[in-house]
C-alpha cells in the first residue's frame, strides 16, 4: 500500500486563502494567522462588507414591519 498523508501537514492556515503558512515569521491578528497584511486586510474589508449588508438588511426589515 501507498503512503497515506496526514490530512493537518502544516499547523497554520491563512484564515483568508487558505494556504498553509511556511515560514516562522506569520501576520497574527485577532485570534488568526494570515500569510502577510495584505491578506488580513483583504479579510478585514470582507467581514466589514458583510457586516454592513447585514445591518443594511436588518434596517429594512424593521422598516417595513413598523
């Protein structure tokens, strides 16, 4: 039989591509490891968007119920 590979061969994952973080030196913010600061503030403008449709969706919602 073949060699099986582990399915966690690298300890860190970026939280935004999902590449496994090769090097020691890793960009760790709020409680996530990112492959450098261009992908954490990439991360950080998408949850913001996300956020604001949300809060956007919410408000119309109780636009129209009152």
């Amino acid at each position: 039989m073949g060699k099986v590979k582990p399915q966690n061969e690298w300890k860190f994952k970026c939280a935004n591509t999902g590449k496994a973080i090769k090097r020691k030196k890793r960009y760790y913010r709020n409680g996530k490891y990112y492959v450098n600061k261009s992908a954490w503030q990439a991360q950080a403008k998408k949850e913001a968007e996300a956020k604001a449709k949300l809060a956007a969706e919410a408000a119309a919602a109780a636009e129209k119920s009152a």
